[in-house]
C-alpha cells in the first residue's frame, strides 16, 4: 500500500529511498584521481606526522605543559579527526573507486566533519581568551587557567559541537527520506551536498544548516576579534617597543593557526552558496582543502614559532642521528 501511494503522488518514480550512496570524488577530474592521490596522501601523512609529533613533544617536555600547548594538543586530536574522517575514504576512491557508502556510514561522516570542525573553532575562541589573560591580566593567569579549567573549556568545545551539529544527520534522518538521485557529486558526505539531492521540503534543513554556519563562523570570529583589539590595546600601552613585539610575538602562532582554519573553510563555505558560476570540481577541491591544510599547516606553525617545541625537535633529532657507541 505504502509503494502505491509513493507511486500516486511521485511522478515518475523519480524519488527513492537509498540505503546507500555513491561519492564522485573529485567530479570533472576522475582520469585523473590516481595523480590526485599522491598530493592527497602525501598532505594526509604529514598531518599524521605533524600532529602525532606535537602531542609526543608536549607530552615529553614539562616546560610545555601550560594552557596554551594543552590546547594545542586539543587542536592536534581535532585535526586528526578531521582529516581522518575525510582521506582514506577519499583515496579509497582514487585507488580502488570504492565510491559506495552507506547512508549510516555516510551520516556518521557529516557528523564527525561538522562537529569537528565547530569544536576547533571553540578551541581557538578558547586559546584567544588564554591570550587575553596571559597579556592583559598576567598576574592571574596561572591561577584562572589551572588543568582543571583549561580541561573544562576543552569539554565544553566538545560539547557545542555534539549540540550544534548533533541534529544535522537526525533531520536528514528524519525528515528527508527521499532522494532524486544516489549520486554525491562530493567527495566526502558535506551537509549541503546530502540535502540538495533531496526530495521534498528542505527549507529546515537549509536553516539549520545556515543558522549554525552563523552561530559558529560570525560569532566565534567577532568574539576572537573582540579578545584581540583588547590585547592590542594592552599591547600598545607598554613601555617599550621591544616588549610590545615580544608580546604580540606570543600570539603570533595563534593569529596565523586562526587565519588557516577561517579563510579556507569562508572562502568554501561562500563559493559553495554564492559561487554558481564556479566548476564543481574547484568547490570539492576547496572542500577538501579546508580539512586538511590546518591539520597540515598548525603543526609547522607551532613548531617554528615555539622555541621549546624547536629546540625539542631539534633534540630528538640530534640524538637519533648520533652514532651509538658499541
């Protein structure tokens, strides 16, 4: 009975209900998937590598066991998550053309992409206001941001993301059972790529998914910008101008690891909306590039601008290029 209706009032049996979805990867560029595999994988075993090293350098040198680098290293987990949940489905394409996924599988991917992505921004409006008190306040700073807060800051990240974009997957579950078409014309299951293949009123869906953009980029951006005209007032008011760069020189690595994580996922966010006249493969090329370049680029950053993280490094290279004695 259910199908005869489904019938009457789908014209065409032009809707369906998948239990499964097939991902392009990089659609307009298939003959060449197996040459996009080496930059791709080669970009995902450096963030392995990068973001594996500075949890292993913090976790090994006490001197940076501060609130700025436990959050590095929440920045690190997030950025392996992210990355994972993206590359070896994506080179999985590209070697084997395993495009299939399951619509649960697929709904799991969305949810781990979007909610980690919310949680690295809350780490960063976090590591702004770590920078707020250590420049403008540097007195309390130790006793503000004890473990235990810092920690407490970390879960609550955690759990704006799970809240923010827990509903995401359960109202395509929901309230869009029916597709036109099984085709992802993405690389990985995005929000927007799932929904427009829907059937039906997505109105909610949209909004959400928009509303949620809002909460996250605008107000996070504003309120990270906000901490930072406070500090450069802080900054502008010491004596010298020695100390003043010394100063702003501690949130250097934050303001460049900020700048990496905003413009990439902006400029996406803003061509996948607005950008009609852009090929798709350069919105899936964009897409993909905003969830690995800061797994990439933020250990690099952190490494270079950190003396210990530096001096560390450079340590355990030295004694691992030194001949051991028989």
């Amino acid at each position: 009975e259910y199908s005869i209706l489904l019938n009457m009032f789908i014209p065409n049996n032009a809707c369906s209900v998948p239990s499964s979805f097939q991902l392009t990867g990089i659609p307009g560029l298939e003959s060449l998937h197996i040459w996009l595999s080496i930059p791709f994988g080669s970009m995902y075993l450096v963030a392995l590598v990068g973001n594996v090293t500075i949890l292993a350098m913090v976790k090994m040198e006490h001197s940076l066991h501060q609130p700025m680098y436990f959050f590095l290293c929440m920045l690190a987990v997030i950025d392996l998550v992210l990355s994972t949940s993206t590359m070896p489905k994506l080179l999985a394409i590209f070697w084997f053309g395993a495009r299939n996924i399951s619509l649960d599988a697929c709904l799991a991917q969305m949810f781990f992409i979007h909610c980690f992505a919310t949680v690295e921004s809350g780490i960063f409006l976090a590591m702004a206001f770590d920078r707020y008190v250590a420049i403008c306040d540097p007195l309390h700073h130790t006793s503000l941001l004890t473990h235990a807060v810092v920690g407490h800051l970390g879960l609550a990240a955690l759990l704006r993301g799970v809240l923010y974009i827990g509903p995401l997957p359960l109202l395509i579950r929901l309230r869009l059972p029916l597709y036109r078409t099984q085709i992802i014309t993405h690389s990985y299951c995005e929000h927007m790529a799932v929904v427009t293949l829907a059937c039906g009123d997505t109105r909610v869906n949209n909004l959400y998914g928009m509303g949620i953009g809002f909460l996250v980029l605008i107000l996070d951006s504003l309120a990270i910008s906000t901490s930072y005209v406070m500090i450069f007032r802080a900054v502008l008011g010491l004596a010298t101008q020695d100390a003043r760069f010394k100063t702003l020189g501690t949130c250097g690595s934050h303001i460049c690891a900020i700048l990496v994580f905003y413009i990439p996922i902006a400029v996406s966010s803003l061509t996948h909306r607005f950008g009609h006249r852009v090929p798709p493969h350069i919105h899936i090329l964009l897409a993909n590039f905003y969830l690995l370049i800061p797994p990439i680029l933020n250990p690099v950053v952190y490494a270079v601008r950190t003396k210990q993280i530096r001096e560390r490094l450079l340590h355990i290279l030295k004694a691992g290029t030194q001949p051991k004695d028989i």
